[in-house]
C-alpha cells in the first residue's frame, strides 16, 4: 500500500505528536490523533497506538488502586483493534514497530510475559540497526520504542526465568545507544526513563559478584557500567528521571558497578582499563602498576558517586532501625581496604598517599557512614581495626571500649525483653573481635597494656559463662556446652586469646604468688583452643604461645612436644583453615606458613640448648631458612652485585633485581631472623668458643643491612626532612599530634646530663677517626699489645672488596652450615633419643614451587649477604588527601582470612618505626661486645659498646625533636623497640661489665649506678652492681677506688698523707653525725660495707619479685650470695636449689629474645 505524502500541516501535527508521547504530555494525546486523523487519515496505525498508549500510561499511573481490576478489563479491550490495525501496515514501517511495543507494553502491564514476548521483535537492536540503514531518520517516538522495547523484552524474559537471554536482550541495544544514531537530538523525558531503566536493569544483572553476573564476562560488564557512567553524568546536567523510585535504582546501579569492581580487585582477576577515545589502530600496552593505578581510580571515582548518592538518601534511623544499606557498603570498603593494603598490593600502585592514604580515607568513610547510622556496632569495630593499623591504637580501643559497651547493653536488653535487636554483632563476631583486641595490646603494648588484655580476658571468661548459663537455662534438663551457644571456631580463638593475656600479664605481675597461678591457667586456655571439639586443633598461633608458656614454666618436654606438632606436616594440612579457626578462602601470604614458623624453628633451639643438644639446636636454626627452599626465595639475588665490577653494576642497574622474601617481611618478622642470628652466633661460642663466635659477627651486621639497611642513611634522610611530614588531618576530626603534650618540659639534671655526655665522649673518642658513615675498625689487640689493622673490622655496610678485609670477604658458613663434627664434640645425647628436629616438608607451600628455582650446593648457599640499597622512609599522604574519595563495597562479608595470611604491621610513625631499629642494631653490637669480651679482645669490646652508645645519643636527640619531655624518653610507646632510658641502661651495663672483667669494679659501680639512674628496674645493671657491694661488703675489693691504688705506689708524698687523713676525718665526722646512738661503736668502713650489703639485698629482693628476673638465675645466685653474706644460712640454700631449677632447664639466650610479639606470633 502505498501512501500519499503527507501535507505540510499533517507532518506538523505529526511531528507535535510525537514530541508529546516523548515528553509524557498523555492528556494532549487525544487532540493531536484527531487533527493527525483529519489531515493525514491514512496513519490509522500511529494514531490508534498513541490512543492505546494514553490509556496505557494512565492505567499505570493509577496503580494499585481500588479501580484496577476494572480498568485492566477495559485495557484489555485494547488489544483486538490494535491487532486490526496491525493488519494493514507494512512489518518494516516505524508505525508497525512502535504498535507492537504498544502491544508487548499492553501485555506486560497485564503481567503476561509469555505473550509479551510473543509480540516484540525477536532482535531489537537487529531492527533499530535496519532503520538506521534504510536512510529514513529515526522518529523520537521510534528510538524511544527501541530502548522500550529491549527493556520490556528483558524484563519479560526474567520474569519466566531466562535471565541469560534477559541479560542479551539488554545489552543488544548498547552499540546502537553508543552509535550517533541513537541520539541525534537531546533526549526527551521517555527516552531518559526507558534507556535509564534499561541500564540500570542491566547494572544489576550484570554484577559479578552475583549469581546472575556469570551470565556476562566481566570486560563486557565493565563497558556496560562504563557507558551508565557516562550516560548518568550526561543526564545529570539536563536533569535525570523524575520516577518516584528513580533515585533508588540509580543507586543501585552504582552499587552493582562498585561491586563488580570489588569482584574484579578481592578475586584478583583480569582487569581491562577503560580505552581512551584515540583513533590509534593499536592498543596501549599498560604494565601492573599504570594497570593497578588506574584500578585505582575507577574504583575511587565509582565509590565516591555511590557514597555521595547513598548519604544524601539516606535518613538517620529510628534507634529500633538499622541501615543495612550503610553498613553493607562499610563492609564492603574495609573489605576493599584490606585488599589494598594487604601484601599483593604496594605503594606505587595506590598512588599518592598509598597505604597510609588509603586507611586514612577509609577511617574519614566510617565517620561519615556513622552519621546516618544509631550505635553499629558494625562501624565501631570497623574502625577500631582501621586506627588500629595506623597504630593510632589510643583511638582504636577508644572505638572498642564503646563497641563492647554497646554490645553489652544490648544483650541485657535482649535477654530481658526476649526480643531480637538488629545491628548487634553475634556474639561469634563479638569474642573474635576481642580476641583481637588482646593480640594488638600483648603484641604491641607493654605493662599498662597488658594489665588492660588481662581485663578484656575475664570480660570474655564472663561473657563465656553467661552463653553457658543462657543456654542451660532455655535448655532445661539438657546438657549444653557454650560449643553450641557460639560458633567453636570463635570459642577456640577466645580461650587462645584468654590464655595469651594471663601469659602475658604473668610476665608483668609483682605478685609472686600469682605468677605461677597465671601461667598455670594460660596452658589450661591455651589447650582448650587447641582442643579437637573445637575443630582447630593445629592452630600454629595457639601452639606456638602454649609452648612458649610451657618452656616459661620449665615444662620442656612439654614445650618440645607442642612446637614439634607446629612444625609437622600434620598442622601444614590443615592450612585451609584460618587464623580464628574458620574454613576459610580469604587473603593469603606467599610463603605465609614458612614465615610463621620462624620464630617456632628459633623457640625449638632454645629448648634444645636447654638440654644441651647443641647440634640439634643448630640444625633447628638452620631449619628456619632452609625451609624456603633455594637462598634466593628468602633473600633475593641482590647480594650477587657485591661481586661484580662498578662498570658491570652499571650496565646491569636497568635490571630489576629479584625480590626475597625478606622484602615483602613485616619488622617483627625480621626481627626475629636477626633475633635466629644472634642465638647461632651463641651456639658456635658454646661449643666451639668465643673467638670462633667473634668472627660470625661480620655476617650479622651485613644481615641487618640486608633487612634494615643503611641507619646513617635513613638518619640523613630524616634530617633533610626537618619538618616531617605529618599524617593530614582527618575531615572528621581524628586526634593527631602528641597525646603526652605535657604543660612544660621536663629536663635531665645538669649533673646527669654532663655525665653521660662526658661517658659518651670518652667512648667515642677511640672511633674520632673513623668515617662517619660506617661503623668504626675494630682492631683486635693480641696479648702482647700488638694490633692487626686488617683484624675484626666490622663495617654495617659493605663497600668494595679490598683485598686484606678477608673477614668481609669470607664465606658465612660460621652462622650457615656449621661443622657437624666439631658441634657434636661438644654435644653428647642419648645414643638411642630420637631426633629433635623435625624434617622439613618436601615442597614448598603457598603455591610457590621451589622446583623454580635452581638449587644451590651447600656452598653456593653460604655467601656473605652483599650491600643492597637502603630502605627509604615512608612517604607520609599529602595534606590535601581528603579530596581523594575512599572505595567501597557492597558485597556479602568476606571470609576470613587464611591460616597461611601474614597480616601487615601497623603503619608506625617514623620516630617509632626508627625506636625498633635502634633497639635492635643496639642489642646486636652489645652483644657483640659481649663475645668480644669473652674472647678477651677488650679494646674491641670497647669500640662495640661505643658503637651503641654512639646509636643511643642520636636517637636520645631524635626522640627530643619530637618531644622534650622526661615521660617521651622514659617510654617506649607501641610497637616493641624500647625506651631512650631503656637504651642508654643498656649501654651503661654492659660497658660496666666490660670494666668488671678488667678488674675495675669502681668504675664499673658508676656505670651500673648510671644504668639504673636511667632505669631503675634493669636487670643486669641491677646484678652487677649488687656484685660489686657484695664483694665491697665482703672486703673483695677495697671501699674507696682510691684504696685500690695503695699496694702500687710505693711511698706516698706527704702531702698527699695530709689530704688523705683529711678526708678520712671529714668522712669519719660525717658518719658519727648520723649515728642513731652511743651504743653504736660500728666504724664508718664497717657501717659502709654493711650499708652496701643491704642495699644489695634490697636490689636483688625487689629484681627477683618482677617479671624481667624471676627466672633469671644471676639475679638469684646473687641473691644466695647476699643471704650467706646475712647469715641466713637456710634462705641460701632455698635460693641456690632453686637457681639449680634455673639452670637446669635455661636456655642460651632467654626465652624473650625469639620475637617482638610476646606470646602472639
């Protein structure tokens, strides 16, 4: 049928009637078909589907109503006469398409879906494709019926079930829509609602962390997301759908794109950047970082929309209501935050701020999420773990203090209105929490702190009692167990944590009576975690603080039999369960069991020194690297450039060396391979002498190096930084800035100060010459006083080789490979006892073959550890970091994370993070001193001990620039590493040791006197010094220095006589002033000599009662000592029985020495 052209007045009143269905304008509808009919009467087909469209939108405006039933009925006599008019129209005509939209329309506001279907085209954007090919232009009418209809067909076909084709329906008009011919005018209100409810529809479809995304490959969902992206921010400047529920599905729109992209980062899967609008044929070739950094900023910039749209449609709750929107997209930040900052991701690939910005946006979320929450309990515990990792940790118990409080008051409303309360955490959820809260105050605190976990330890033995009782009582004559009240894996990792608390606090306690009770009640929590009802038996934190506790309370055997069990290939099966005991697929830690184990290898040994089986002691050190397999997983092979020419390291310095495992290691982890290093340079002293001993030193401080590295260079670096840079400011007010901001500062006395700036002079006077970016040459003197310029010279950090430093130049076989031989001269077990060590598992775990890489001979395996670059500081989040939006997303709680994840430490402040690196590099050159010192190479001993006084003074400085008051340098603060006090009492002890073994008590007595000027409770400062007065008491060494002096000199001038008679008499006047009566004919000397007895004993009485010498055996041999010397015959021989107790089962070094961490791994 062909039709005549229309007349100039019919395509007007055409055209008016086609801009009035786009614009909605249904009541002008009526007039326009009848002024169409009049001057155009052969387009029945248009003007009776805009009339059936009228009524169609009418009677779905009017829905639900009391009329609809009625006005379905009449809408239903719609479809026989547009069918009729069907009939005569041409199937590839715009009026035919647009009449059977009406028609899939009319069927599916009659929700009849099947017949719906039946009637659209079976490939819209096939048809909207021939349209625009024909050449006729696309009505506005025409191209609103294209996304209508693909939207209609879509919702029809997930309404029978077919959410695969609903999902292909949708996204076959999505190249048209990108097409020009989609829109060649502004788009009109149908075009904006239909094309909008289309793309959200397909939005929500299309998440992949949904059933319904495995029916769409993630590159194609992001293009999906990517073009309502750009299509909402197009429509938002001209104004969006104005649907009453409009809003809400725009959100969720966002909410479906930010959790694919959440998908996309916890899975790890392929990422394709959005590509640019360039015409170049080829692709770009993006690397990881430009990838992840692009990641990056697609997910911030989607999880800025949602949360903006969320918070603004947001209303603040009823306090019976919760948000479970809200806290859904909390979890689904932290969830996201723990990705980023997690180990599989690093700093260059955050961008500015890295890690340290991406938390602190993170915490600036939270707040702004508690604005429209009532007491989630869900946003306190989010952000006591987010404060708690940028060891802001006042602030995260502060969080935790009121989550506990929260939970607790509503529990007691629950349990007496018998009610269910929404927002309050399970009580699974609540004991893991805690038990968190006890890790990060044992790990990271000191006394304060750990008297704090104890606390927090019988909150949880109450709550405990109280499910025990609830469930009793709902189960009256049944016999329950709290097992099924909470979930057994949270119940295991309550009791660990209870046990881990009471351990700790064991070690802090000044009641000797309940020390033992303490200790006694943690191995009776700590075998319950490990318990089998509780279904994690093998959990390596458990056993390793269970027999930590055991070897504490001298139960070796015991001990022995639990790390054993931590090591065998029994606990490595059961790695698929999470660190809290819950089967769980979460984030892992390459090489995440092998570094767990480290410190359980290094507390084996120590129990076997204990027994004196030093070869298997060794071999157990050396267990704890040989497990990665081939030297370069652990350490990279950086070490090989120390070997090569300067012109061969500069051609090879494009070349990105191998990273070890080592470099991906938290502090506390290298720490405690140091802490290994340290006790395998004992084992050689013990067995084959200090002066073999002395030379395994070099190799420590290249290991140091290695971890730590250049101390003079990151003291340099933090120079140049002279106002470092502090963490910004949070948008919602987070503390920053000193909290012991005290009134005024608090300075040393001058008498002091003088004399330690005097000791401290006097000890670096001997090392004026050597260069300041190296540690100084230890020259080793022999007897006769000649010295070796080419002797122990031990430099921290390599330079080139040079050919008379042999000791740089040697192979570090003294600390790797010992000779088993020469151990085993020294060590004689049981020739029938079975081995100590366990064997190491034949492959590598954690989805790192060993297999990759080539096997070196034992040889090859003992290189010096070589120079490497030194660690640069940690780039503080610009100041204007706010104005980078946090992530989020909106996806079921992630599992937990798995037993073989190695969590990261918290992101310490630089004065901090530099507190644990001086405390260690200290302990490492006094305990060089010590060998030194036992191999009677005294100068050397000297020039060790100078060397920590040297780190002492600079970091005394550094901590003053921070703060100048007496509380900043009395305390350590969080995270280990010790006190500025602490240090220089470190220093003073042992230089006093050092002059105790030259035979020069008195000026040892001054430094022990220092020592525990600094700090009162040190131990060795404090079984020094009372040696001294002991042997002073018992005429062992004169009174008075200067008495020692008198068998050497011949014949005293006698003047000299004169001025000493003087001073006897002035002294002997001063002491008879004091003397509290006549009775008293005791001489000054003898009152003195009594007067440093009882100090002795006073010293040693109170040493033995703390935490730091109840198990420290010199302590109490000078106690013995102190009693004799009294008298008391049977408190000596109560003392000396009990020191046997000591020594029988002590270790080489002491059992605080394997880890930071106390009794957490």
């Amino acid at each position: 049928m062909v039709n005549a052209p229309e007349s100039e007045k019919a395509q007007r009143y055409i055209q008016q009637l086609d801009d009035a269905r786009c614009a909605s304008r249904w009541q002008d509808v009526p007039e326009l078909c009848r002024k169409v009919e009049k001057h155009a009467p052969h387009r029945k087909c248009l003007t009776h589907t805009a009339r059936s469209e009228a009524q169609i939108a009418a009677y779905s405006s009017q829905r639900p109503s009391t009329a609809a039933s009625t006005a379905s009925h009449g809408l239903s006599q719609i479809i026989p006469s547009l069918l009729t008019t069907l009939e005569g129209e041409s199937d590839s005509s715009q009026d035919a398409f647009q009449a059977n939209t009406c028609l899939g329309w009319l069927h599916y506001v009659l929700d009849e879906p099947g017949l719906a279907l039946a009637r659209l085209p079976k490939d819209i954007g096939a048809v909207a494709t021939r349209f625009s090919q024909e050449g006729a232009s696309l009505s506005g009418w025409s191209r609103v019926c294209v996304v209508k209809g693909a939207y209609l067909k879509g919702s029809s076909q997930e309404k029978t079930g077919a959410m695969a084709d609903a999902v292909t329906t949708y996204s076959s008009v999505i190249q048209w829509l990108t097409s020009a011919a989609a829109a060649p005018t502004p788009e009109s209100i149908q075009s904006k609602m239909w094309t909008e409810n289309l793309l959200v529809r397909l939005c929500q479809l299309s998440d992949q962390s949904t059933s319904t995304g495995r029916h769409v490959s993630s590159v194609d969902a992001l293009r999906s997301y990517r073009y309502w992206a750009k299509y909402s921010d197009a429509t938002a400047k001209s104004g969006a759908s104005d649907a009453p529920s409009a809003a809400k599905y725009r959100r969720l729109a966002w909410k479906a794109y930010y959790s694919t992209l959440s998908h996309i980062l916890r899975h790890n899967l392929a990422y394709e950047p959005e590509q640019s609008a360039s015409t170049s044929e080829k692709p770009p070739i993006h690397n990881q970082a430009s990838l992840r950094l692009r990641q990056r900023a697609e997910l911030k910039r989607v999880e800025t929309v949602y949360e903006v749209l969320l918070i603004q449609e947001t209303q603040f709750p009823k306090a019976s209501q919760t948000n479970h929107e809200i806290e859904a997209w909390v979890d689904s930040v932290v969830d996201n935050w723990r990705v980023l900052c997690g180990p599989t991701w690093n700093d260059a690939d955050l961008g500015e701020g890295g890690k340290e910005g991406v938390a602190r946006s993170v915490l600036d979320l939270l707040y702004r999420a508690a604005t429209k929450t009532f007491h989630s309990t869900q946003i306190l515990r989010n952000l006591f773990t987010v404060h708690a990792s940028l060891a802001e940790f006042e602030l995260a118990f502060k969080a935790y203090e009121s989550y506990v409080e929260i939970v607790t008051r509503g529990k007691d409303r629950m349990e007496k209105s018998g009610e269910v309360m929404e927002g309050i955490d399970s009580d699974s959820t609540v004991l893991r929490t805690s038990a968190e809260a006890i890790r990060l105050l044992c790990r990271f605190g000191s006394r304060r702190e750990a008297e704090k976990a104890l606390e927090f330890g019988h909150n949880i033995e109450r709550w405990l009692e109280q499910f025990e009782h609830i469930k009793s009582a709902s189960d009256a004559g049944s016999v329950v167990s709290t097992e099924t009240v909470v979930e057994p894996t949270a119940l295991a990792a309550a009791y660990c944590a209870i046990g881990i608390s009471e351990a700790h606090w064991a070690r802090y306690t000044y009641e000797v009576e309940q020390r033992s009770v303490l200790q006694a009640k943690a191995v009776q929590h700590l075998r319950k975690a490990i318990a089998p009802n509780l279904n994690d038996p093998n959990n390596v934190e458990a056993l390793y603080a269970l027999a930590l506790v055991l070897a504490e309370t001298r139960d070796i055997a015991g001990a022995i039999k639990v790390v054993k069990r931590a090591l065998s290939p029994v606990s490595a099966n059961s790695a698929a369960i999470s660190a809290d005991g819950v089967l769980s697929r979460g984030p892992t830690s390459e090489f995440g069991r092998e570094r767990k184990l480290i410190p359980l290898w290094h507390l084996l040994a120590l129990l076997l020194t204990s027994r004196s089986d030093f070869v298997a002691a060794e071999k157990a050190c050396e267990a704890a690297f040989e497990q990665f397999g081939d030297p370069i997983i652990l350490f990279g092979d950086e070490e090989s450039n120390t070997y090569r020419s300067e012109h061969l390291n500069d051609n090879a310095a494009s070349d990105v060396p191998t990273k070890g495992v080592v470099d991906r290691m938290e502090g506390f982890e290298k720490y405690s391979i140091l802490q290994i290093k340290m006790t395998q340079l004992i084992l050689i002293e013990t067995v084959e002498g200090s002066v073999a001993a002395v030379d395994g030193c070099d190799e420590l401080l290249a290991l140091y190096n290695r971890l730590f590295g250049d101390p003079a260079q990151q003291k340099t670096i933090q120079d140049l930084s002279t106002t470092a840079n502090r963490p910004p400011k949070s948008a919602v007010g987070t503390i920053r800035g000193s909290i012991f901001r005290g009134r005024g500062s608090v300075k040393t006395s001058q008498k002091e100060s003088s004399a330690r700036n005097s000791s401290v002079l006097s000890s670096q006077a001997s090392t004026a010459a050597a260069p300041s970016g190296a540690a100084p040459a230890i020259q080793v003197t022999e007897e006769d006083g000649t010295t070796h310029a080419n002797g122990h010279r031990h430099h921290l950090f390599h330079h080139k080789h040079e050919a008379n430093q042999t000791s740089i130049g040697r192979s570090p076989s003294k600390l790797q490979k010992r000779s088993s031989a020469s151990l085993r001269r020294q060590s004689l077990p049981e020739a029938d006892q079975t081995p100590e060590v366990p064997p190491l598992p034949e492959n590598g775990t954690n989805g790192a073959s060993i297999q990759n890489f080539p096997r070196r001979s034992p040889e090859a395996g003992e290189q010096q550890l070589g120079r490497i670059p030194h660690n640069m500081d940690h780039n503080s989040p610009p100041l204007d970091h706010d104005t980078q939006p946090p992530k989020q997303d909106v996806r079921l709680p992630s599992a937990l994370p798995h037993a073989d994840y190695v969590p990261s430490d918290p992101r310490f402040s630089r004065i901090q993070e530099r507190r644990q690196k001086v405390s260690l590099l200290i302990d490492i050159w006094l305990l060089i001193s010590a060998l030194y010192s036992r191999a009677q190479m005294l100068q050397d001993a000297r020039e060790a001990v100078a060397e920590a006084m040297k780190l002492a003074e600079t970091f005394e400085k550094e901590v003053s620039q921070e703060s100048s008051t007496a509380r900043s340098l009395a305390e350590k603060g969080w995270g280990g590493g010790k006190s500025v006090e602490m240090l220089w009492a470190d220093a003073f002890a042992a230089r006093g040791e050092l002059l105790v073994a030259q035979q020069r008590q008195h000026q040892a007595r001054n430094d022990f006197e220092r020592a525990l000027l600094h700090f009162p409770d040190h131990p060795a400062g404090i079984v020094g010094l009372a040696s001294i007065l002991l042997d002073i008491y018992g005429e062992v060494i004169p009174l008075e220095p200067g008495q020692e002096a008198e068998s050497s000199i011949p014949s005293p001038s006698p003047s000299s006589d004169n001025v000493q008679h003087g001073t006897e008499s002035t002294k002997t006047r001063h002491l008879a002033s004091h003397t509290p009566s006549v009775e008293n004919q005791l001489s000054p000397p003898v009152l003195n000599r009594l007067a440093a007895r009882d100090r002795a004993f006073g010293l040693l009485s109170t040493l033995t009662k703390l935490g730091s010498g109840w198990d420290y055996s010199e302590a109490w041999y000078a106690l013995a000592r102190a009693y004799e010397e009294s008298g008391q015959i049977d408190k000596t021989k109560e003392v000396l029985w009990w020191c046997v107790e000591l020594e029988d089962t002590h270790p080489v070094r002491a059992w605080k020495n394997i880890g930071l961490g106390g009794f957490v791994l």
